[in-house]
C-alpha cells in the first residue's frame, strides 16, 4: 500500500516495514516539504502497530543531496532538518538507511541518525558544507565522529571530501555494502533488529583523540584551507566531541552553522556554486546534441599538449598524440609518461590505472594517422601561420564529421577558422597550464561555430572532469582580457608609489595564492613582452603606458626561470630586489610622477576595480555571457579566491 507523507515523501509497507522513499528531483534535496515528509513517515512508524522498523532510501541515483541551498538566506520553515534527525534517531523502531547514492551533508547527517546504515556500492558520502562556506548544522560534526573516530571524522569535515562505499565501511561509517538489491537488504535487516533496542549513534562514547596525529591532520587541513573560516570551525567542532555531551556539542554547532551560513564567505560561495551550475546552461543550445567523441587527437606536445593528453586519458578516451617529427614525438610519449609517473608517485594513480591510460594511447609524427579520429585539439606553438598552416593540412586527413578545436590564448581563432573550408566545425578549447590538472577551459565560440560543434566542445571538457566557461572572440577572451587589465593597472600602482611587493603582499592578503607580480615572475615575462613589441605601433599615444616591465625584459629579467624578474631568487626564494626598486624610481621621475603611498585597501580597490570594469566591457561586447561567467574564469584560471566570489559579484554585479 502506497502511502503519502508529503509531495516529496512516500512510502510501502513491505513485511512491517515501512520503506520511505525521498523523490526530490533533481538531488533529493531536503526541502521544507521533503523534511515535513520523513518526520511525519517516522510519526506514522511509530503510531503504527502494523509497522515494526523503517528503512529510508531516495529515488533516482541520489540518497539525499544535502540541504536545499536555494532556501538558504531565506526565512527558515519548520521543522528544521535538527529536529526532523533528531526524530529519526529517537526512533524507538530500528530506522535503517539504504544509501542508494550520494549522501551528502544533511543527507549523511540523516542517515548518521538512522541506526543501521546499508549502502550500495555506487554510494559517495561527504560533508561538503565547508565548499558553502559553512560548517553541518544537524549533527554531523558531532555524530560522525562517533562512528568514524574524530580524526577521520574531521578531515572529511574539514575538507568536504568525498568517500566511497568501500571506505565508508572500512571507517564504520556504514555498517555494510550491499551486494545486490539494496532495499530488499535494509528491509531484511530492519525486520531483523525488530523488538531490540536502537543503536543510537548519539548515545555511543566519541574514541580517545592522539592529538599529535589530529594536529598533524590540521595543519594540512587549514593550510590547503587558508583564507576561509568554515575549515576551522569544522575541525573545531569535531575536535571538541570528544570532551562534552552531545547536546552540548549539537548546540555549539547549530549556532555555528547560523552565524557562517550569513556570513560573506558563504554568500560568495553559494553564488560560485550556482555560477557553475548556470555556466553550463548555453542558450541557443537546447536540444543540440553534442558530436559522439571516443578518440581525441592532440596536435603538439609540449608542456600544454602532453597535460590534455593526460586529461583525456584520465577521462577514458583513447588518445593519439602528434608531434612533427619523431624525436618531437618521442619527447612527448616521454612527457607523458613522466606525468603519469608522478601522479603514481602522488597516490593519485595506481600501477594498473598507468598501464590502463598507456594502453589507449598512440604517438605518432604522422598527421595521417588522424585520419579516424572524432576530435583534433591543437596545441602547437601560438603563431597564426604555423596554426593555419596546420588546420589546413588538417582539413585534408581527418573526417569530414571531425571537430577541430585549437588551444589558443591570443590569436583570433576566427582568423583560423576562415582558414579552413569548414569553419563551421573550428571551437577554441582554451586550457590552462597544468592541463592535467587546472580545470577552467575557456570553450571559445568563433563567428562561424556550428551549435552542435559548441555543444561538443562543453560536452568533452565536461568529460574531462573540467569546468568549461563559453566565451566570445577578442584578444585573451575572458581570462586573459582581465588578466590584462589587473596587470595594467598593477603597473600604474607601481607608478604611483607602490612596490611590487606591496601590491603582492595586499593581493595575497586579500585572498589570492600569489599577487600579481610574483605570478608574473612565474609565468615568465617574456611572451607579454613580445606581444606588446607586436602591439606598440597601434598603441594610442595618448594612453597611459607603464613601460617598467619593457626595462626588466631589456635587462635580462625574464622571471623565475632567468633567476630574475620582479624579484630576485637566490636560492629559488622569492627576494626584494633593489635593482628593481631602483628601475622603478627611474621611471616615476622620468614621468615627473611624485610618488605617494599607497595603503594596502586602495590596492586592493583599485585592482579590483579594474577587473570588474574589464568585466563589463565584455558583458558589454558580448564575449561573456554572464557576470558569473567571469567570476568562475578569474577563479578557477587566476586564483581569485572563490570564497570572494569572483571579482564581477566582489563589485557587487
Ligand atoms: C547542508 O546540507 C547543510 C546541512 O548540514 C545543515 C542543514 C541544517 N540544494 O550539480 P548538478 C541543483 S548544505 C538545492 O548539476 P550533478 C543544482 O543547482 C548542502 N539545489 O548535478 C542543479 O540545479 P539546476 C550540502 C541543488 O548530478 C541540479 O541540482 N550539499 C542542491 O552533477 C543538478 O545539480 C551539497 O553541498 C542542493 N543541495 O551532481 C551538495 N544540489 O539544474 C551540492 C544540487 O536548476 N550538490 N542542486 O541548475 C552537489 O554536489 C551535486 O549537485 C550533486 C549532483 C553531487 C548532488
């Protein structure tokens, strides 16, 4: 018999059990409605002399994907997920969770309260509240570690990480893995635990802490965390379990979660969560459906090359790699090989993963042998004749159903396209140094792309396990259009009085990894340096022009790899270096500029001023199609600090 809880909650009594199945599609999330559900299922349980134990599962291929982060910021509805697990624990009947799929944050923290927990082997458990800004607010800092052992338990809370079924057991979080049908097991042992006292996880002693082991597990936890708040109250939490009741525990948590779920931070990464997922959603592109790729072919394998390759295989394509001669391809086989050898070195890789990924790869110096392929990527030295040069013979080998995509950063891929006789089937994929690992791809969409050729392009970058970002064609697209504009601007600053390192210490304060000038010192100031040559003739004279940077490239500092750049690097370490400072006076009084100084908030203002207003441009111009958009490329592609949000929502766009 089918009974209904709520619009989102139902459940059948098999046996004298009551299964309650969760259908809040698209994740299951648990909304006011889907909470009222499985408190009144767990009501009708316990009410009713028919039924003697429930088992709770989700319909489609999630358990429970959490709390439903689109209620956030919004007056709360009764009753609040605390008081719905609490009911679930309470439960005087066995309450058993089949873990269909992912169970994440509040969706753990209910199935943390049930007292039997069976997953499939497909299950993924995680407290991903920390990537929100947030810490679990019904229960989880205080219930996992009972089960897990505070330190597992605050490593997983500390840093969101996801966990498989095999390890959920081995860590006690899950007290099996159900081989065959999932709820037909939970029933049974529902059945089985009939009549016996609940296993309460909240009634169970939280194990003696090694602090030296838990504090080694901080360290690493907080210093990949730098910057944000929720990591640390997460380990805090967890970390005091050990020492008070739960009660207490769960109160101290509860508040936690109120104060962080207001504050700025979260604000900012809820709006990094919704900008990826509204990333993904091109118009124009309903009902298009990509081109079928299983083979990809990489044109150029140096350094950008060699890391797609390895991106693809990761990803299950079979791969097959061009350089043009055979001891080019033979550095690159050997590039690859190195890549895949240390992330074996890493624990990222196992010996049988290698050998897997090596299998679907071929190296060639023959372009003929892309004959078959379904999709070419360049990523050869970024010259438009050698690219043009290139997409013509291209034309000529490969399918006329193929997609050719090139991996340029500045040149105008429109320029190549015309080249070819089919532009229609040209995409710019604009991946990031590391390839293997960066996850921003800037899916470029020339004048002449055709809908399903985007779709394919978002589609393989999707598959890469990347976040691919639409952008329109001009000079550096999105990312490297505000990259330009933050550097500008970082350069007047210099002009005006401030010094390298002050800009970088003001950035660095603000959130981001490396400040300006030590990223350029890393990139290598010499392609910019090029460009600019390129670029000097059209340049308006009129326009404000820093020319400091012209003088290092003309001294021989060409950043970290010469050992000089804006900084010195005895020893590899970054180091203030006079000489510089002394070139940079130079130039001021050649200007006349009196220098002033500049306080570390007007750094900050100004450089982020300067990217937002690059950021409208391009809204303007059409080349992003949203502000988030550009949010998501300054994040994932230049380490703007995604607990700020980009900087299009830092100025309030
Ligand atoms: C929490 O639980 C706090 C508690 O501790 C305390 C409470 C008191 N809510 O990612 P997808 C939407 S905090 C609302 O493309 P996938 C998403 O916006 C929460 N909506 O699918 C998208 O909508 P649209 C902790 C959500 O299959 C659609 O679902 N939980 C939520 O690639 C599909 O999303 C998390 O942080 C949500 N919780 O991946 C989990 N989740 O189609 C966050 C998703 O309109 N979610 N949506 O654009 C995820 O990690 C992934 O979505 C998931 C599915 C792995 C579940």
């Amino acid at each position: 018999m089918k009974l209904t809880f709520s619009q989102t909650v139902t459940g059948n009594i098999s046996g004298g059990v009551l299964v309650v199945t969760i259908d809040n599609p698209p994740v299951n999330a648990a909304s006011a409605d889907m909470r009222q559900g499985l408190l009144a299922a767990i009501d009708n349980a316990a009410g009713s002399k028919e039924i003697s134990g429930v088992v709770i599962t989700g319909a489609g291929k999630t358990f429970v994907g959490g709390a439903d982060i689109r209620e956030f910021g919004k007056p709360m509805a009764e009753p609040v997920l605390p008081q719905v697990v609490d009911h679930v624990e309470a439960s005087r009947k066995p309450v058993v969770a089949a873990i269909n799929g992912a169970a994440l944050g509040g969706g753990l923290e209910i199935a943390l309260a049930c007292h039997h927990r069976i997953a499939a082997g497909s299950a993924k458990i995680a407290l991903p509240e920390v990537k929100l800004g947030i810490v679990p607010g019904a229960g989880g800092t205080q219930r996992l570690p009972r089960l897990a052992g505070v330190i597992a338990a605050a490593e997983m809370a500390a840093s969101g990480r996801m966990v498989g079924a095999a390890e959920a057991l081995a860590l006690g979080i899950v007290d099996e893995v159900a081989e065959g049908d999932l709820v037909a097991r939970a029933t049974a042992v529902a059945r089985e635990l009939a009549g016996k006292p609940p296993r309460r996880t909240g009634d169970l002693a939280v194990a003696a802490v090694d602090a030296e082991a838990f504090g080694a597990m901080a360290t690493k936890a907080l210093a990949r965390a730098r910057g944000q708040d929720a990591p640390g109250e997460a380990l805090r939490l967890v970390r005091s379990a050990a020492g008070r009741s739960l009660a207490e525990g769960l109160a101290d948590e509860r508040a936690t979660f109120l104060r962080l779920r207001d504050s700025d931070q979260s604000k900012a990464l809820r709006h990094v969560f919704f900008a990826e997922r509204a990333a993904a959603k091109v118009d124009g592109l309903e009902g298009v459906e990509p081109r079928a790729v299983s083979t990809i072919g990489i044109v150029g394998l140096g350094l950008m090359g060699s890391g797609i390759v390895v991106a693809a295989l990761d990803a299950g394509y079979a791969v097959i790699g061009v350089d043009a001669t055979a001891e080019a391809a033979r550095k690159g086989r050997e590039r690859i090989a190195a890549l895949l050898d240390r992330n074996v070195a890493s624990g990222r890789l196992d010996a049988e993963g290698r050998e897997q990924r090596l299998a679907l790869l071929t190296i060639s110096h023959r372009m003929e042998d892309l004959a078959d392929v379904d999709l070419v990527i360049e990523a050869v030295f970024d010259d438009l004749d050698v690219k043009t040069d290139l997409f013509r013979r291209l034309e000529g080998i490969v399918r006329p159903d193929a997609v050719l995509a090139t991996n340029t950063s500045y040149l105008d891929p429109d320029l190549l396209a015309a080249a070819a006789p089919h532009p229609e089937r040209v995409v710019g994929l604009h991946f990031f140094s590391p390839a293997n690992i960066m996850r921003l791809v800037e899916v470029v969409n020339c004048a002449k792309t055709a809908p399903d050729v985007l779709a394919t392009g978002l589609a393989v970058a999707k598959k890469l396990g990347k976040l691919p970002v639409v952008t329109g064609v001009c000079e550096g697209f999105i990312g490297n259009s505000i990259f330009s504009a933050y550097r500008r601007e970082a350069e007047f600053l210099l002009e005006d009085g401030a010094l390298p390192q002050d800009i970088d210490v003001a950035m660095e304060g603000y959130g981001f990894a490396m400040g300006p000038f030590a990223v350029f010192d890393l990139a290598g100031l010499e392609i910019a340096w090029a460009r600019r040559k390129r670029q000097a003739a059209a340049r308006d004279p009129n326009e404000r022009y820093v020319g400091i940077a012209d003088r290092l490239c003309e001294a021989g500092r060409f950043g970290q790899k010469s050992g000089r750049g804006w900084y010195a690097y005895p020893d590899g370490k970054r180091t203030v270096d006079p000489e510089v400072t002394a070139m940079i006076e130079a130039a001021r009084a050649k200007k006349g500029i009196s220098p002033r100084e500049i306080k570390p908030d007007e750094i900050v203002l100004r450089l982020l001023g300067a990217m937002a207003a690059e950021g409208e441009k391009l809204l303007a111009g059409n080349i992003a199609r949203r502000a988030s958009d550009i949010d998501l490329v300054m994040i994932n592609g230049y380490g703007f600090p995604a607990y700020m949000g980009g900087p299009m929502f830092a100025a309030g766009k």
